[in-house]
C-alpha cells in the first residue's frame, strides 16, 4: 500500500516575517521571568490555615 503525499504547506506572510525577525534579532524574552527561591520564601501562603492548624497551633 504506497503512502500517501504529504499536504503542501500554503505560503503564509506571517509566519514568514516572524521567521525572518527571529533569524535577524533572535528570540523574544520569556514573558514571565520564573521566581527565584527567594521570592518563593518571601512571598505570603496561597491557602488559609483550616480550622484543625489553627487548634494545633494553640495547643502548642
């Protein structure tokens, strides 16, 4: 059974111009720089303590 042909990719401006820029400027900068380990422990707890961590914390 012989393969079928691939689809021919139709020209688009787009993509060509975006290619071009890249080829010419490189790649754009990532659009949120990833936290560093000091913003994590800087930065407040995303959930609030449930009712049971709070009692363990009075016991304490």
């Amino acid at each position: 059974m012989p393969l079928p042909k691939p689809e021919k990719q139709a020209f688009s401006a787009t993509k060509a111009v975006k290619a071009n820029a890249r080829e010419r400027l490189g790649s754009p900068p990532p659009s949120h720089p990833l936290p560093t380990l000091k913003d994590k422990i800087a930065s407040p707890p995303k959930h609030k303590e449930t009712l049971a961590q709070l009692l363990e914390e009075k016991e304490e």
